[in-house]
C-alpha cells in the first residue's frame, strides 16, 4: 500500500509504504453433522499429547483456546465448522 503525504512546508510529494502485517489465522472446516454423530473425531487440545492439563497450554507454544473442547463444541453447535489443529497427535 502506498500513502501520499504533502508536507505544508516542503511541497514534494513523498511515500511511504506500510508493511502488511502477517496475521496467524485459524482455518475452520465443515464436518457434517452425521460424521460428527457417527465417529469419535479428536478435535481438542484436551486430546492431544502436546496439551499441558496443568497450565492449560499447548506444549508447542501454539495459540490453544479456540481448541478447547467447550469452545469447540460450542463453534460446531453455531456454525458447524470447527478449527482443527494441524498439530494434535493422539497417543
């Protein structure tokens, strides 16, 4: 993005470019509600190895409260797309 500023006492147009801000997004994904019935889907920090249940924190550093199970199961229950961590592993 470039922005144009006229400076009042030096008339010369100048730019400046802004950076974009690279922003982490969580990608939600669509699970019908027979799969969602049918099989036993590990969608929670609470069912992955890397998930510390003393600090409530993924053990990767990885941002973990919308992996919650209650705010999982409450995202699914309003729009039916959950945000499934690339990372979980179950043991």
């Amino acid at each position: 993005m470039v922005t144009e500023k006229i400076d009042s006492v030096n008339p010369v147009k100048s730019s400046k470019k802004t950076v974009k801000r690279i922003k982490p997004s969580i990608r939600r994904e669509a699970i019908a509600a027979a799969d969602y019935n049918r099989y036993v889907l590990p969608f929670s920090c609470e069912e992955c190895s890397h998930f510390s249940t003393e600090k409530l924190a993924c053990t990767l550093g990885l941002y973990s409260t919308p992996h919650l199970e209650k705010n999982q199961r409450h995202d699914y229950e309003l729009s039916g797309q959950m945000a499934l961590c690339r990372f979980q592993e179950i043991d």
